[in-house]
C-alpha cells in the first residue's frame, strides 16, 4: 500500500485502473472541496452545492471507469470540464422550467473565454462573495442590520445612526465587532 497523500491526481487514478479501491477514496476526498467551491460558485447554494458535488463525484468515477480521463492531460481542466458542464446543464434546465437560481446562464458563457486559471480565480471571489451573504445571517442581528447598511447599501456611520436611533460610537463598535465576528465565522465555515 502506498501513500496517497503524496500522490498526485494522476497517480491515484492509475492506482485505482489497477483496482486500487483506496485510491479513488483518497482522490474524490481531496477533489472535494474543489469541486465544492467551484459549484457554489455558480449557483451561490449550499444544500444544492452539496447535492451536486456529489453528482459530480459520481460522474468523475464513471468517467474514470469508461476511461474517458487520458492521464496526459491536465486533471483539474479535466475536472472544471465536467463541473461546468453539469452546472451549465442544471442552469439551462432550471432557465428553461423557469426555476429560480442566483446566477444567469449568460455568466456561464462568460466564462467560456477564459483562461483556465482566470475562471478558478473569478469562481473563487464569487463564492467568497456568496459564501459571506451566506455567513452574515449568523451575527447577532444588530451587528448583521449594521454592517447590510455599511457595506451593501453604503450608508455613512452617521446615516445609520439616525436610523437605528443609536449613537455613532454605537454604530461604529458594532460594525467593527461584527466584522471581526464575520471573519471568525468565515475561518470557522470556510471550505479550501
């Protein structure tokens, strides 16, 4: 048995063609939060980022089976090939029965022209975005009303005084102990 933390993706999929078992195990734990992070990305999600990673692990095990992976090339564009075209797919689906989601299925085209290090870097912000919206709900509820005001509908302190009826000092503090309340949340909950 060999270690499969030092094995890179290509190795561990050639282990498992020779029915090495464990080292599938080992690939699809590590793609994971990759290919996690990639498809919250695109529709902003949890529990639907959750459910299609899982998808997409499945898929990347049966591509794997029908050999349809060539070990010369690139693993991860081979992966992000996969997760855009399944997320792509649901998009168009969800478009077409007019099911609610967070992203149009013109930002998928968008990132058709890139290179592939650009997307990745672009999914990455957007999901940092996305994953706060996500995170914010679980401040208290006036650091949460204060910090809405500040960053997303950019009041001054002093606006947001008047209108909660609090002293600026008292906006202040709670923007600043929200926001380092907000960055213990997102280490807390970050997937990498």
């Amino acid at each position: 048995m060999c270690s499969y933390d030092t094995s890179t993706e290509k190795e561990l999929v050639s282990l498992y063609t020779e029915g090495d078992t464990g080292a599938l195990n080992a690939l699809l734990t590590r793609i994971r939060p990759y290919v996690f992070n990639v498809v919250i990305g695109y529709i902003g999600d949890w529990d639907r980022s959750e459910d299609y990673t899982q998808d997409i692990l499945i898929k990347v095990k049966l591509n794997i089976d029908n050999k349809k992976y060539l070990p010369n090339g690139n693993f991860y564009s081979w992966l992000m090939c996969i997760t855009k075209n399944y997320v792509g797919d649901d998009l168009r689906h969800r478009k077409r029965f007019g099911i609610d989601f967070f992203y149009s299925i013109d930002n998928c085209r968008e990132l058709d022209f890139c290179p592939f290090d650009e997307v990745e870097e672009k999914l990455h912000k957007e999901w940092q975005i996305d994953f706060l919206r996500s995170i914010i709900h679980l401040l208290p509820h006036n650091q949460m009303e204060i910090i809405q005001y500040r960053y997303y509908q950019e009041l001054s302190f002093k606006d947001i005084a008047d209108k909660l009826n609090i002293s600026i000092n008292t906006a202040l503090g709670r923007c600043r102990y929200g926001i380092r309340n907000l960055k213990k949340l997102y280490n807390q909950y970050e997937v990498t």
